[in-house]
C-alpha cells in the first residue's frame, strides 16, 4: 500500500472533558471581565424583569381586568397593564440589541487574543516542533480551531449566565406561585439531563475527528500547492485529486456524524418538554376544576414554563457547543503548553558584540535519539576566518550550522562564542549576531527593498542600495519595472535562483553580522551568474567568520580552513593545498567534482 500523504501529527485526545480547559479559556475573558458584568447586569435586571413581570401581568390582566370573580371588567386597569406590558416588551428589546451587540464585541477581541497568543507562542517554538508537524496542520489550529471558539466566546459567555439566572428566576416563580405544580414539571429536568449526558462524550470525539481530518486536509492542500510544480511535472494531477476527495468525503462523513449526535440534543430537550408540558395540562386542569387555581394562574404558568425550557434548550446547544469548542481548545492547547526546545534560560546574558571565536567542543547531536548525527566534534574558528564544510550528502555540515545558530541543542559537548556557551545567552541576541543565508532563499511577499531590509528593518533607503550594490544585485533589481520597490510575491517565484541569492546576501550583508553561516545553493547556475555571486560572497564574507555549507570548488578553495565531515564526524581539516597533498575523502571529492564536470 502507498504510505504517500500521510499526515501523523493529531491523535484523538481521549481525556476525559477538561474542566481545567474551560477555567483556561476564561481566562481570555478575564480582561473583559467588566465589560461582561456591565452585559450580564443590563440582560438581568432589565431583560428577565421584563420576561417575568409580562405573565405575571398577564395574568394580573385576565383575573383582575377581563374576568374578575367579584364583578365586571376593569377598562382602565387593563389599559395600564396593556401599557406596561408594552414597556416591558421595549426595555426587553433594547437589553437584547445592547446585549448582542456587547458580546459580538467581547467575543471578537478574546479571538483576536487568543489567536495572537497562539501565533506568539508558535513563532518562538524551535526547529523540532516544525519538523515533526506538516505546516497544514499548524495553519488549522491558528485559523479553523480558533474560529470554532468563536461562537462560545460571542455567545456563549454572556447569554449562559442570563440563561442561568433566567433559569433560576423562573423555578423560583414555578415554585412560589403554585408549589405542586411547579413540583411536578421540576420531574422532567433529571431525565433530560441523563438522556444528554450519555450523549457527551460522544459528540465530543465526534468532533475531534472532525478537526483531525480537516487538520489533515490542510496538511495535504499546503503539500499539494508547495509541491505543484513537482506534481505537474511528474503528471499527478490526477492522483492527487483522488487522495483529496477521498479525504474531503471523509471528512463530511465525519462531520455528518458529528452534526448528526449534535442534532439529538434538540429532540431530548423536546421530548423532556413535551412530557412537562402535558403535566401542566393534566395537572392545572384538574386544579381548576377543584378551585385550587385560576386560569390567569394557569395561562402565566404555561408562559413561564415556556420560559423554562428555552434557557434549558439553550444551555443544552451551548453545552454542545462546549464540547465541539473543547476538542478545539484543546487542540490550542496543546500546542501552547509546547515548550521551546531550545530552551532560554530565566537570566539569559545578552551577548556582548562578538569578535567571532567559534569553538566547538566535543559536540555530539542526533535529531533522533538513537541515531547520531555527528559525534565527537571539535572544531577552533578564529575570528574572521571563513570555514568551508564538505562532505557527502547527509555527513551532518547542515547540522553543525544548526547548532551553531542554536536551532538545535547539543546532545553532548558545548558550542561557544568568543568563549560564551550559546545556551547561556538570550536566543534574539545570539542570532542578531549571526547572519544566516539558507540554500532555500526565502523571500516573502512585499517589495525588494522590504525583502532586504528584512535583515535590518531600521536601515535606511541608502543603506539598502548601498547593501544591493556591494553584492551586485543593484544592476538586476535597477531593471525590474519599479525597481527596488517592485513587488515580489511569496516565495519570490517571479526571481531567477541566481537573482534570489544575490538579494538573500544583499539581506545578509546589511544586518551586517560577526558570524555568517551560508548554506551554498547546489543549483547550478550560468558561469556568469556564477562569477557575480562568487564576487558577492567575497564582499559578504569579508571580516566576519564564516561558516559555509560549501559545494562548489570555487567556494570551497578560496575558504581558509576546509573541513571534511563523514557519517558526523570530522575525517580532514586544513586548507585546499594542504589537504589535496594527501589522500583522502578530500582528494576523493575534488577528484570527483572534476570528472563531473569534464564528464
Ligand atoms: N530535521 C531532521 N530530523 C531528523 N533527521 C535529520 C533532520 N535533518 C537532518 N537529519 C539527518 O541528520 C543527518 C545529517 O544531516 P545534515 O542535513 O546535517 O547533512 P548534510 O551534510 O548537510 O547533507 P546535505 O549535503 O545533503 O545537505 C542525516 O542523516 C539526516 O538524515
């Protein structure tokens, strides 16, 4: 079977419902705690005293008004209960239009908190976070989980504490206008209540699976538009349309069971209120009928039964509301109890401007525990020199400039600057001194100019020319239609690979770093392309220490010190000359290069 597309990230969580979880939520409330009070007090006092006061003055209407025992009717008592009626039906329209509008607002900022929080957290997590988790799956939890807390915190928060004091009014009139009938329609809340929570914890992994799978939808479609050209090219299409069907069908399956439990929610309620109903029925008639009770008694009775139920149904669909709310949460907050693993310590130093002494001691990593990537590494780099790493495909130089920008930490051993050990510093002052030119030049969506600045946003217009000009990148951005401020969209596809590398060491070069690491593109490029960046990189490296993921000759040759890595350990080290007088993985590997290329 293909193991193609296989997304391995989110597993069903089987906790049990987290009542911690819910505690955690509210605390994005809590800055709005008075805001909130101001919602609920206004709902309350204006909004249930209107809902209460109108059976009762209904009630008032029929048995003192239209159909007094002791006589006629009263014209002007019932124009005065109309008129309040009125007035109460007013207030109760206002304190719902401030309360809507309230908490749509109150709503919307917790997201947006929440969602920034999440983005902050996220944006500090190290490399191993990101390598065990496809980016999709990342993009869901920031938008589609965050959304779906949507609805609770615009709702949710407010409406149920009026629904519960609703709630609480209400059985209290039930009870003190007709203890025994009020009794008796209490009997049906139990039911309801055991009928919706063996419901629970099935909507509840309903809609885990649910997320997981459009988790994994996501995953799929980033894969699929990252990799298009790949897929094109290799004829896919059609393949992949399949895979993402059968995921998108999986997916509203489970959203159709999911949405199927939700709905069993309304029913239970309906039923629960069919039965009180019919209890009031039978039992107010009969009161009636032995004078117990009068039929305004028994008219305010069925409004405010109805009363009853609709905060019970309510709370009922934000209880289910809960629980799709929580896989999210939970999900969210997963993600945030994720530790950096690169850990910063409470007192971390801010590095002090460096010389650029690079030491690596006894360094030994693995990314996995049991398999490692170098062992036993020691390497001494003077302050200024630029150091070429070469080796085969996998030998681990990538991993030794990792650990030097402190991506990764080591498993043993330290790596020092200027005698700091890396771990003892803040990570922003370390990698402020650090420059880092990757293989893959990324460049984000904005203009040339942003895309240099990137590397110091406070330069100035003439400092990112004169940066631009240094690497002879000014010549080809000159030529663009708007020149430096030509917009480059994401990724910067609209660029050659020569062009992207120019720009990423124009960035490079106006942040101006102690300590350049470069991951050499093995892309291979025209001679003359080749040339300009050849000249670039000598303008980059000059005064710093330079570390390069080295794969052409040229590079490789002009580099002070070569080091050659083999299955994570260091075999060789010294200059071109010194190292091509023995044999060796060096020798090997420029003999190598030379017969490709006379090949
Ligand atoms: N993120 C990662 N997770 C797990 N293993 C990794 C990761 N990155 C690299 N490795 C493994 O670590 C070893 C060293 O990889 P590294 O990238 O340092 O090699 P390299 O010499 O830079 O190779 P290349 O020239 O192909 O870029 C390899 O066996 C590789 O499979």
């Amino acid at each position: 079977m293909s193991r193609k597309f296989v997304y391995q990230d989110d597993e069903l969580i089987e906790k049990p419902f987290n009542w911690k979880q819910i505690g955690r939520l509210f605390t994005y409330v809590k800055p709005y705690q008075s805001a909130v009070t101001r919602v609920i007090f206004v709902m309350t006092v204006f909004g249930m005293l209107a809902r209460l006061a109108i059976p009762f003055l209904m009630s008032m209407a029929i048995d003192r008004a239209i159909h007094p025992e002791d006589g006629d009717g009263n014209v002007t008592l019932l124009v005065i209960l109309v008129a309040t009626m009125l007035a109460m039906y007013g207030m109760r329209w206002w304190a719902q239009r401030y309360t809507i509008q309230q908490t749509n607002e109150i709503g919307q900022k917790v997201i947006f908190d929440l969602r920034a929080a999440l983005f902050k957290h996220i944006q500090s997590l190290s490399f191993r976070f990101f390598d065990k988790r496809p980016a999709g799956s990342v993009l869901v939890r920031v938008t589609n989980d965050v959304n779906s807390l949507q609805d609770m915190f615009t709702n949710g928060v407010v409406n149920t504490a009026i629904d519960i004091f609703q709630l609480i009014g209400i059985t209290i009139i039930l009870l003190v206008m007709e203890p025994k009938l009020g009794l008796a329609i209490m009997i049906t809340v139990p039911i309801m209540f055991i009928a919706s929570s063996t419901l629970r914890k099935k909507i509840r992994m309903a809609w885990q699976v649910v997320r997981i799978k459009q988790s994994r939808i996501n995953s799929h479609l980033n894969e699929s538009i990252q990799g298009i050209r790949v897929t094109q090219a290799f004829a896919q299409e059609q393949e992949n349309i399949g895979f993402f069907d059968r995921m998108n069908t999986s997916n509203i399956r489970s959203w159709n069971r999911a949405s199927a439990l939700n709905q069993l929610f309304g029913p239970v309620i309906e039923i629960t209120s069919a039965i009180g109903t019919l209890i009031l029925l039978l039992y107010g008639t009969y009161l009636i009928q032995s004078g117990a009770m009068t039929v305004g008694v028994l008219v305010a009775f069925i409004t405010y039964v109805g009363s009853f139920w609709e905060p019970i149904t309510r709370l009922g669909n934000m209880y289910s509301q809960l629980l799709i709310s929580m896989s999210s949460a939970e999900r969210i907050f997963e993600f945030m109890d994720e530790k950096p693993a690169v850990p910063e310590k409470e007192h971390a130093l801010t590095i002090p401007e460096l010389k650029g002494n690079v030491k690596l001691e006894n360094v030994t990593f693995g990314y996995e525990t049991d398999r490692p990537a170098l062992r036993g590494i020691n390497l001494d780099v003077k302050a200024g020199l630029s150091v070429a790493l070469v080796g085969h495909t996998g030998s681990g130089k990538s991993t030794i400039v990792n650990l030097l920008c402190r991506f990764y930490d080591t498993v043993e051993g330290r790596v020092l600057l200027d005698g700091i050990d890396v771990r003892d510093v803040s990570i922003e002052s370390l990698r402020s001194q650090i420059g880092i030119v990757l293989q893959d030049t990324f460049i984000f969506s904005g203009t040339i100019r942003d895309n240099i600045r990137y590397g110091r946003p406070g330069a100035t217009n003439a400092e990112v020319e004169a940066a631009a000009r240094s690497v002879k990148a000014h010549d080809f951005i000159a030529n663009l239609p708007n020149g430096y401020d030509t917009e480059v969209e994401e990724r910067g596809n609209a660029l050659s690979v020569g062009q992207r590398q120019l720009l990423s060491f124009a960035r490079a070069l106006l942040a101006n770093p102690r300590i350049l690491v470069l991951d050499e593109a093995t892309a291979s490029i025209d001679t003359e392309t080749e040339l300009r960046i050849q000249e670039a990189l000598a303008t980059l490296l000059q005064g710093r220490t330079s570390f390069i993921v080295a794969h052409r000759l040229s590079t490789i040759r002009h580099a002070d010190c070569i080091v050659v890595l083999d299955h994570g350990v260091i075999v060789d080290q010294g200059n071109h000359e010194e190292l091509m007088k023995r044999p060796g993985h060096y020798r090997n590997l420029v003999d190598a290069q030379y017969r490709f290329l006379s090949a």
